[in-house]
C-alpha cells in the first residue's frame, strides 16, 4: 500500500489528501525503494 500510494502521489499534482495519508500513515514518508525505482527510471 506505502509504495502504491507513493506511485500516486508522484503522478498527481499537489494532492492534499494523499499528503494527509503519508502524514497520518506512514509518518510523512514516501516509500524509498519506490522512489529509487521512478528515480531509476528516469
């Protein structure tokens, strides 16, 4: 679910809901390892 809604919140744009969720959920974090992958990716 972290690294889904980590996928998401990189392709939106300024979404405050899922910025609620990352600071409700997972302490304000996106996944790492998903955020190396995009990075990888690019």
């Amino acid at each position: 679910m972290h690294a889904s809604l980590t996928l998401f919140s990189e392709a939106s744009n300024d979404e405050f809901l899922l910025e609620t969720i990352f600071d409700v959920w997972f302490d304000g974090l996106l996944d790492e390892e998903t955020m190396n992958d995009l990075y990888l990716m690019s």
